[in-house]
C-alpha cells in the first residue's frame, strides 16, 4: 500500500554551479512532485529554498539521494509533513471555565471542592455526572498487536492511540485518553486496568494481540461495571456486518440462505463470526492456518474448539481453496494472497469478496474486481473502505449517554444496521455499501440505536430525555 506525505526540502542552491531547473529534474525524477516553492534568501551567489515535494514514502530516500548528488546543491535539512503534525502530541488538556480570580479558585479547588467530593463519596454513582467520567474512555493498548506493525511495545503504540483519541473527540464528542501500558502480562493488565477504571465511563482496548486479548476483556467485562470494547474485535466486525447488509441487498439474496467462508480466526475473526452467527446466518465455515473448523476435531487452543462447535453444519473439512467452493461471501481477516482468482472463480454467482488484511489484501483487488459482484478492503484507496470509525464513535457515545453497563451483541447489532441504513436505495451500488465516515450522520444513527438497545436490554442505567419507555423500539426500526 503506497503512503503519500508532503516533505520540506531546504536547500542552499550555488548559483554558478546549479540551476533550480536541474534541482526541479531530479527531483521529478525520483518521483517527487513540487508542489510549492519558497525563496527563503538569496544574494548575488546563493539561493536558499524550500521546496515543498508531495512523494509516497517508498521514494523519500531516493528523493533526497538525488538532491544531494547535484553538484552545487547543499541539503540543509527537510521536514516531513506527518512528523510535524505529531510534534510534542496531538492531544492536550483544556479547562472548562477559567480560573480568575479567589472565588473562582474555590469553586474547582479548595474550599468549595470537598463538598463535591463527600457528595460522591455519599453516592459515588454522583461521579458520572460531577467528574470527567461521565464523558471520558480511555484508549488501553499494550503494544503487541498496532496497525500492521505488530508488537512494537507500548511507547511506540501511542501515535496511534493518540489519534484512536482524536477521532472519538472529532466524531462524537467524547473525550479519550491514551494510555500505553508497559506490560503484555495477562493479569496484570486487568488489575491495571481495573485501578484507573473509575476514572473512566468506558474501556476501548486497542492493539492487543490474541489470544491474550480475550481474556482481558472477558475478565473486565465481568468485573467492571462500565462498557468495555475490544475495537480491533467488535468494531471490525460491526462494521463488516453493515456493508454485509448493504451487499446482499445489492444482490438480492437473504442472509439466512447464503454460505459464507471466513478465513481467519485471530480477534476480529473470532468476533465477525459471533457477530454474522447472531445476525442470521445459518451456513457459515471458520478457516484458519488448520484449515476448516469442524466441531469434534481437537485444536491447540479454546477459542478455535469454540469456534468449530457453532459454525460448519455441515462438517466440510479441507482449506479455504476447497470450502470456498459455491460460498456466497468470503470475508478474510488473515493475510496476504490466501486466495487465488481460481478460488473466487468457484464460487457462487454475485459473489461478494471482502478481503480485509492490512496493508495486503488477501487477494490483490486489482484482479478480483472483475470476478466479484462486490468486492470490500481496508484501505483507503479502494471503494468499500472498512473503518472501525464508522463504528466506535458513535457506540461510545450511546453506551456512555445511557450509562451502559456493558455493551452487549444487540448493541452491535443494532449499530451495524444503523451503518448499513444510512446508505439509501438510490445511493446503494457496488462501489457504494457502505457510508463515507464523514457522514455526519453515523455517529447520530449509532448512538440513536445502541441506546435504544441498551434500554430494550435492560442495561441503561439512565434514559435520556429524547427517549420514552414506551416507545424507544421505534428507534431499532428506523
């Protein structure tokens, strides 16, 4: 997958041995583009510029080679454009109200402050609307599972946890803080994670690599009394569900009649399989690196021999090559090249491809998309883009407006139709299933429907005023 950034090349350019012509040449040569230029200073014999080159990070290296052969040519320094958007953070914290003066003082500080706090300490449930927890989640990662990069520990992780923050305060309005923990013990994560919990309305773990992950969150689940969500599980798979939804209506068949091969059973296979079980799907086979799951066999690990006894009916055996045989859907959350042309070939027409393994596909899309009706990635310079944005915004922001305890499947399940629903009939084909995650709609959709799910499920621990007992099913049909 090519990353494109925007580089600040400073150069001091000899006028009687260079021109700006040549320096324009190389760096076109390269595979560079300028796209602006500065004369920072410049006398009878030298010139000083910046030079502003829009090139995919592949070639930065050859870029620079050739500016620095150029006789003439003094390189000085360069600045890229993403480094410089990561200076000191991206994230910082503001005060709600100024402090001006004594009475302001007294009022967020000492004296007026201990009368909240013996408020909350006579009924600590006053936290959620008299601290920061009533609108706050905090982004938990160990490092050992970040983007495409693997374990690259936890100081590593936090770029990405910092911008995980920025999207939920961007999108929904929540505040979220990062927090890289410098551990990939499985206990001592959740005893962690349990002492800073009440600071928090919610838990979103983030790149923590399986199995170990679902242990965590199972644990917290269970002894904690605020939402968690393991996104890289429940995020990706809610959202597959929502363009698995829009795809099927594209090509008209029911999702209790359709076989689907899922190829991979890590975190967010494990997940899309509950997920899709739950929605409907009747015929469905797990494939990992064993291949097929088939109920009875023993495998090395629980999760799979979970996996194996509620999906395959009809105990097929074999690799993904030979199940994909006549599968309607095939959703890969594995890795590169698992199938072939051949493969897509053999299954059923209006086949619907959703290959999710990043930065590669499972199959190049460039040659499947001629062979799928339908064909969905993770990235971003292909149609159907795959983005847990989409989803955790807007869940975050229902679970902690009705003070969820948990986010439980019907949640998800509502906000995957939520998703799927802000695509309308006139917008819906097969470069579109699935809204842009600018849509200033999905947070609202989302929010709207978990909480009307966590009122149905009795786990809304506050109703908010738009909502009435008697009739908020209304809001799961919209």
């Amino acid at each position: 997958m090519s990353i494109s950034t925007t580089i600040i090349f400073r150069i001091e350019m000899d006028k009687q041995q260079a021109s700006f012509g040549e320096v324009a040449t190389a760096v076109n040569q390269a595979g560079g583009d300028i796209i602006a230029v500065d004369i920072i200073r410049s006398s009878k014999d030298i010139t000083v510029r910046d030079l502003t080159v829009k090139l995919n990070v592949e070639v930065h290296s050859k870029v620079t080679n050739h500016i620095r052969s150029l006789a003439g040519v003094k390189l000085i320094h360069e600045s890229d454009s993403t480094f410089l958007a990561h200076l000191g953070g991206k994230l910082q914290v503001t005060p709600k109200m100024p402090i001006k003066n004594r009475e302001d003082l007294s009022k967020v500080y000492t004296p007026g402050v201990a009368r909240v706090c013996m408020a909350i300490h006579e009924d600590p449930s006053k936290a959620f609307t008299l601290t920061v927890k009533r609108n706050t989640v905090a982004v938990i990662t160990d490092g050992s599972a970040v983007l495409g990069l693997g374990n690259i520990g936890p100081e590593a992780a936090m770029p990405v946890m910092e911008g995980k923050a920025m999207l939920f305060k961007q999108f929904a309005d929540v505040d979220a803080f990062p927090i890289c923990l410098k551990t990939q013990d499985t206990e001592e994560i959740i005893q962690i994670i349990k002492s800073i919990s009440p600071t928090f309305g919610g838990i979103n773990l983030e790149d923590i690599a399986s199995p170990r992950c679902f242990e965590i969150e199972r644990r917290l689940q269970q002894e904690l009394d605020i939402p968690v969500f393991h996104d890289d599980q429940h995020g990706t798979a809610v959202v597959i569900l929502a363009g698995l939804l829009n795809a099927l209506r594209l090509v008209g068949k029911s999702i209790d009649a359709i076989k689907v091969v899922v190829c991979g059973v890590g975190a967010a296979g494990t997940a899309c399989i509950d997920m899709l079980l739950a929605a409907g799907i009747k015929q469905l086979i797990a494939v990992d690196k064993c291949g097929a799951l088939v109920a009875g066999n023993t495998y090395d690990h629980p999760t799979l021999e979970r996996i194996a006894s509620i999906t395959n009916p009809e105990k097929q055996e074999g690799t993904v090559s030979e199940v994909i045989k006549g599968a309607d859907v095939f959703i890969g959350v594995s890795a590169p090249g698992v199938i072939t042309i051949e493969d897509v070939k053999q299954m059923a027409s209006d086949a619907i491809v959703f290959a999710m393994a990043n930065p590669e596909p499972e199959i190049d899309p460039d040659l499947a998309e001629d062979h799928v009706r339908v064909l969905a990635t993770g990235r971003s310079d292909y149609p159907n883009q795959i983005n847990n944005v989409l989803c955790f915004p807007g869940i975050f922001r229902g679970a902690l407006d009705c003070r969820a305890a948990e986010i439980n499947e019907a949640m998800k399940l509502a906000a995957a139709k939520a998703i799927a629903s802000i695509v309308t009939e006139e917008e819906l084909n097969e470069q579109y299933i699935i809204p842009s995650i600018f849509n200033e709609k999905v947070v609202q959709q989302v929010r709207t429907a978990v909480i009307a799910a966590a009122i149905q499920t009795g786990i809304a621990k506050r109703i908010p005023p738009e909502f009435n007992r008697l009739d908020y099913t209304t809001y799961l049909s919209q």
